[in-house]
C-alpha cells in the first residue's frame, strides 16, 4: 500500500515530524511511503496513493499558507472525486504549548473531509498518546530554542501515527 506524506516546513520541526511519520509507516510491511516538501510533492500523485498525510507549523492556529496553497490545487480531484476512500491523517507543529495545535489540526482535516477521504487519527489506547497527544491527528509543541528539533514524546507520536495510518491502509487494501 502507498502512503504520501506532504508538509510544509519553516524551521525544520515540521520536517522532523513528518520524517517520524514515515519512519512509522516504513516499518509496517508493504508500506511503500513517499516523504514530500510541498514544493516536491505533486497532486497528480495522490489518485495512486492508498493513505495521504499531511501536515504544517500551525500559523495562529490555523494551516501555513504554504500548505494551504497545495490544498488549494485539490478541486480537480474533488470535482472528479478521486479522492473518495483514501485513507488521511494530519500534524502540526507550534512553538508554544496554547499555539492552536487542535485548531490547526481540524483546519487540515476539513479539506480531506470534503474529499471524501476517512480521517485515521491517534486512540487514547496508544501509550505515547495518552497524556500527551491528540486524537486529531499529532500536534507537538516544539523547543524555540537549542539543538532538539522533536522532543522524544513528539517523534513517538508522529511513528505512532505513520505506523496506524500504514495499518488501516493495509486493512482496506487487502479488502478491495
């Protein structure tokens, strides 16, 4: 099954965490997980795909214009519904602990909401969850300052959701 995972990236946190992501996804067998900056990644691509991720800084509590630019180019897909039944999921990163990491995260899933797309996000059942995540999605506060750009709960939760996401893909590809 494929998994693509898009992101935008200021100061290299949201790339760590979408790197965790595909390090998740990777480890589920017959993942094939393509990792993509926004400038690299192509919407053409995503009809092929069988789980789209998707992931930004939260800006004010809502997605980086760069993301949403990339969002923007969808509506030939919505209009021809090809992404109907894809397997999506979101992140975000943000600089302060009350930056709008929940809010970020439903402005990412609305768009795969009106594609049709079944939103993966993260039970409480996970242990790295549980206290310290979201069931939206992952959303991670991350140090301003010092050479950690992740601490080790946010890379847990960003392989915890590449490897759920790459789980519940696998379930509905072996169905079709």
């Amino acid at each position: 099954m494929k998994v693509y995972i898009v992101y935008d990236s200021e100061g290299g946190h949201t790339e760590a965490l979408a790197q965790a992501i595909a390090e998740g996804s990777r480890g589920v067998e017959g993942a094939e997980v393509y990792l993509r900056h926004i400038n690299d990644a192509d919407v053409y691509e995503l009809p092929d795909m069988d789980a789209i991720i998707w992931g930004c800084p939260g800006h004010f509590g809502t997605i980086s214009s760069g993301l949403k630019a990339w969002i923007d180019k969808l509506g030939y897909l919505w209009a021809q519904g090809k992404l109907i039944d894809k397997v999506g999921a979101v992140f975000c990163t943000t600089a302060t602990t009350h930056g709008g990491v929940e809010s970020t995260m439903l402005n990412l899933i609305t768009p795969m909401l009106h594609q049709g797309m079944m939103i993966v996000g993260l039970p409480g059942n996970i242990p790295a969850n549980a206290l310290y995540g979201s069931y939206y999605g992952v959303g991670v506060t991350c140090p301003v300052e010092g050479s950690e750009l992740l601490t080790q709960q946010g890379l847990e939760l960003g392989m915890a959701l590449g490897e759920r996401v790459a789980q519940v893909a696998r379930k509905f590809t072996k169905e079709q």
